[in-house]
C-alpha cells in the first residue's frame, strides 16, 4: 500500500487512576522528524516513543503531543520513619539518666515527634504508566497510519491516471514522428525545385540531408526511457511500500527526457505534447512529494 505523509491519529488510554492521551499530526519531509510534547514526569520515556515510532513511521515530520491526567492526586499515605524515632527514645533515656526524671514518654507522644510520621503522596507505579504510555502511543500510532494509507490510496489512483495521459503523450509523439520526417522532406524538394526550376533535383541529396535532419531531431532514446520510467512508476505505485524517495528520483529523470525532446523538437505538434509532458510531470513530482 502507498501512505501519504500527512497523517493524524489520536487515542486515549484510560484507568481508573490515570488518563493518558496522545496525538499525532504528519506532513511532508524528506526525512523522519520527531517532535515529541510532553510532560516532564515523562522524559525518561523519551528513547523508548521514539524506538516505538519507527515501527510505524519512515519519513514525514511528525508532531506527538501527550496529555497526562492523575486521579490519584489525592491519595496519601502514612510513612514511619522508624531511625527517626529510635534517636527520639535513646536522647529520651538520656534526658531520663542526666537528670534523674521519669521517662513518661508513651506511643501518642513519640508519633507527635516531628518527622517520626508523615504524610505523602503514594507512589506512582511506573511499570503501569509506561505500560499505559506505550499503549496510548501505539494505538495513535496505528490511527496515523490508517489515515496515511486512506490519503495514500487516492495520491496513487491520481498518479495512475495522470501517468495513463503521460504515456498518451508519450505514443503521439512517437507516432507523429515519421509524419514530420516526411514533411519536411516534403517542403525540402518543393524548395529545391522552387530555387532550380527545370533543373533535375539530386535525389541522393536530399535523401541525405533529410537523414541528417532526422538525425538532428531524433528522440527514440527519450522516448525508451520515458516510457520505462513511467512503467517503473506505474509498478512501484501498485507493489506499494515507502517508495516515496525513488519516484521522486524517477521523476527528476521523466523531466529531463522531458527536456531534451522539447529542445529537439522542430514541429509544434511535437512541442505541445513534450511541454503537457513537463507539466505533468512537474504535477507528478508535486504528488510524490506526498507519498512516504
């Protein structure tokens, strides 16, 4: 299949103590540019979306927005600090043995003890957030695709057609061809007649320079390889792939077959066939600049 490199896709990954969404938007580049938007808590995730991409993207610059909601922003919990407390008790029995006191302290007192309890956030289980991460990712990922191949599939029907009417032009020419190498030996011998008159025309003369002019004006060789680049493109656009980088190759080289018959060209026949080709080429070239 033939994917675009305009894209989107969108998918939301949902617990009940967390919400990640993620987004990508594609378009045209000559290489793969990943531009990722995140929160910081998930930086370290940053080699891992990457490598994960790649699995789905060759070329496009892509932008990856990620979106992170906790609802479990509320939930704490109690931490003991256990070392804390025992230097509590062992300055109590101090305090006890220096001065000769009662050591009254009891259990609610200790944990009254600054730092002995405190409350924080429980933590986040990054095992289940990454896995969620990944699968937020993932599924975006596929959504861009899908969308790439749908735009993918209408770029290659119109590439298809617009090589049909290329390869139309292609055949005029081809056939006009000897009819403009017989004209013109045509108005060659009315010339010569019109500047000898009565005299007898050297048949072995004209026959001569009519193949020099033909010579002059050949494009058999353009043609060939005109007509094999359009084949090739014709071929790489239904086996599918990223084939994006050689049609844009094999287009440069349609323009410059291109170029050479319209500066061959004598006959205004063949000249506005040759320059519908370069038009149509360069809309050829426009469209590819789209395909992956």
């Amino acid at each position: 299949m033939i994917r675009s490199m305009t894209g989107f896709g969108r998918f939301e990954a949902v617990t009940p103590e967390h919400k990640i969404a993620a987004e990508m938007k594609a378009v045209n580049h000559r290489y793969l540019d990943l531009s990722i938007k995140m929160p910081k808590k998930f930086n370290y995730f940053e080699a891992r979306i990457r490598s994960l991409l790649k699995n789905y993207i060759q070329r496009g610059k892509v932008d990856v927005f990620i979106s992170y909601e906790d609802y479990t922003e509320e939930k704490l919990c109690l931490k003991y600090n256990g070392t804390l407390a025992s230097e509590y008790m062992d300055n109590f029995v101090k305090i006890q043995r220096q001065f000769g006191i009662d050591n009254d302290v009891k259990v609610s007192m200790l944990a009254q003890m600054p730092e002995v309890l405190t409350m924080e956030q429980a933590p986040e289980d990054e095992e289940q957030i990454e896995k969620l991460l990944s699968a937020a990712i993932e599924e975006a990922a596929k959504k861009l695709v899908e969308s790439r191949i749908q735009e993918g599939e209408r770029l290659k029907e119109d590439l298809l057609g617009k090589l049909d009417f290329m390869e139309g032009l292609v055949n005029f020419i081809e056939e006009r061809f000897p009819s403009v190498l017989a004209e013109y030996q045509t108005r060659l011998e009315d010339k010569v007649r019109e500047l000898l008159e009565n005299s007898t025309i050297d048949e072995n003369r004209i026959v001569a320079e009519v193949t020099i002019y033909a010579d002059k004006i050949c494009v058999d060789e353009e043609l060939v390889r005109l007509r094999s680049h359009i084949q090739a493109t014709r071929q790489d656009l239904k086996a599918g792939g990223s084939v994006g980088r050689k049609l844009d190759f094999i287009a440069q080289e349609m323009n410059r077959e291109a170029n050479t018959i319209l500066s061959k060209s004598g006959d205004i026949e063949i000249s506005d066939r040759a320059i519908a080709l370069k038009t149509e080429i360069e809309k050829v070239r426009e469209q590819i600049q789209n395909i992956e």
